[in-house]
C-alpha cells in the first residue's frame, strides 16, 4: 500500500462508515483557546458570527479579550490593527465573503503595508457553504490574498489540519490569513502528521501522476489516489495547506518524478492554487497540468454535496482530470 507511513494518517482512512468528521472551523475554536491560555497577547474579534465562525469558544474562555465589532468588517480589520500595533495579537473572524471579501483594501493597508502581526479567518468558504448561494460563497479569497505582500496563505485539509494551522500563526509576526469550511469533512490526519507553514506534505506515493491540492479536496485527491492504484496508476498526493509561500521544492522534485501534474481546490484556479502551482511550473519545470475547481465561475444554492459534484470537484473529477494529463505528458 503506498500510503506513506511517516504522514501518520488515520488507520481507517478509506472506511467511510467509521472515519469521524467534522468542520474545519472546529479545529479554529479549538486552536483559539489553547492559544488564549498560551500566550496572553491573543485577542479575538468577530463580525457578528462568534458561534458561526467557532470564535464564541474564545469568547467563553476569555470574555476580556474578545471583541464583538457586529455587522462591520472593514472596522474588525481597522480595529484589529490598532489593536495590533498596540503589541496584541488579533485573529479576526466573519465568512470570506465579507473578510477579506468586503474588506480587502483595509487588510492590505493596514496590515500588510505596515508589516503589522495579525491573523484573517475566512470562515464558510467554498461552495460547500450550500444554501446561502453564491453571494456567501467566497472562492476568490486564495486568489486575492495571495497578491498581498508577506501574507501567509493556509487552506487546511481537516479540522486536525486547521488547528495545527492555527497554532503556527504565532510563529512568525506578520499578516495570515486562514480559510476554513462550514460543513463537516473527513478528518484523515492526526496530530502526529507534521505540520510546518511554508511546507507541503506527501501524504500518498506514486510515479504516474501529481496530485497537489488543498482545503477539502485533499480527502477527495487520497479516494482517486485509491481507486487508480487499482488500475495500476500510481498518485502522487502533496497536501498544500501552505498555499502561499507554496513549498515549490516538495512539489518541482515531484513533478520531475512523473512528468504530469493536477491541482484540486474548493476555490478558483484563476489565481488561486492551480495558479501558484502553474506559476512554480512555468518557472522551475513546466509539465501537463490540469485543473479541479471553481472554472470562472460563480455557485449557486444547493447542498454542499450537490455543489461539489455540480463544479466537478468530487474524487471522480479529480480521477477524470488524471486521466487527461496521463494522456497529455511528454513521450
């Protein structure tokens, strides 16, 4: 089985009756008040979705460090900075619709341009959001994060993931921002898998094909991984939590491997993961390359499942798409 063992992933990690699930925001809420009791320079601030975006668990915890700033997201990130530059550390919490969606331009300005240390958590990204349609569906928040300047870009896989993302934010004093889901995924990693920002990890060998992908869509990248090996297609599964810096020396000594390269996002490939990895490859090693996500387009109201198999980004799409870029690598 060519799972690789190191990554320390769930025994069960292909039984879909036992394996547990849960939302990548748990993981967020979670993280929140281990660092709440670590280190007292940690303040929460929410737009008005404290249980929503898990942040009322600091707000229980920790009810003078947390700020409820209401229906305001461009004051959440104003007031954060000031908060910031005051020497606290702010994590800053509303759906990526609304932050860094409403208010991108004060993220960049306030933050960004003054090098200052704060966290942005985008909560119900993706079109697994459902039923709230395409105005809550954030899918272009890697993409335009990505442009600021020194600003770490962390899409976790799993709630495990989420909260080992979290934990790093303190570790080094600049911009972040995090993205997270409001449905329940599966939870494949435990907190034995190494974690490190600016790092992908191997989570599956194979010599025929590159599967680099984040957020959700890494469960969905391990099940086609699964099912090809089947047919005697060897999956190289990379696991970008780390969007931005992307770890390009993990992906490029792949790629060299095996010459054929998909990428798989809850989000837009128009800048996002699939235009990070497109950019390392024209760079460092170009290669056939062939893209699962959100294709120029918006969603629309409908259950996360329903959603996710309308835009094709189930374990099926992502099998598709390997076998087209098998069919497109050099001779």
């Amino acid at each position: 089985m060519p799972i690789v063992t190191t990554a320390n992933l769930v025994p069960n990690l292909f039984d879909a009756k036992t394996i547990k699930a849960s939302g990548t925001r748990d993981g967020y809420g979670a993280a929140l008040v281990e660092l709440g009791k670590q280190d007292p320079r940690v303040v929460v601030l929410c737009a008005d979705l404290s249980e929503s975006t898990r942040s009322h668990l600091f707000q229980k915890a920790f009810p003078e460090r947390y700020v409820q700033i209401g229906v305001a997201e461009q004051n959440l990130i104003t007031v954060g900075a000031g908060l910031s530059a005051a020497g606290k550390i702010p994590f800053m919490a509303s759906y990526a619709a609304f932050a860094p969606g409403r208010c991108w331009e004060q993220i960049r300005t306030t933050f960004g341009y003054n090098h200052l240390h704060g966290i942005v958590a985008g909560a119900h990204a993706g079109v697994s959001v459902g039923p709230d349609g395409a105005t809550h569906q954030a899918v272009e928040d890697i993409a335009t994060m990505r442009t600021i300047a020194s600003c770490t870009v962390l899409a976790p896989s799993d709630a495990v993931r989420a909260k080992q993302a979290t934990m790093a934010t303190l570790s080094e004093p600049h911009l972040w921002y995090i993205r997270f889901g409001r449905d329940k995924y599966p939870v494949f990693t435990t907190e034995q898998t190494p974690f490190a920002p600016g790092k992908a990890e191997l989570f599956y060998t194979g010599n025929d094909v590159t599967v680099i992908a984040c957020g959700p869509l890494v469960y969905e990248a391990l099940q086609a991984a699964h099912q090809l090996e089947q047919q005697g297609i060897g999956v190289e599964v990379i696991d970008a939590t780390t969007v931005k810096p992307l770890d390009v020396e993990t992906i490029i000594k792949s790629v060299r491997k095996t010459n054929a390269v998909v990428t798989a996002e809850e989000a837009t490939v128009i800048g996002g993961l699939g235009g990070a990895v497109a950019e390392a490859l024209g760079q460092h090693y170009p290669a056939p390359l062939e893209y699962v996500g959100m294709q120029d387009c918006y969603g629309q109201s409908g259950t996360a499942e329903e959603l996710l198999e309308t835009y094709h980004m189930k374990a099926v799409d992502i099998v598709g798409a390997i076998h087209r870029v098998i069919k497109r690598k050099r001779a």
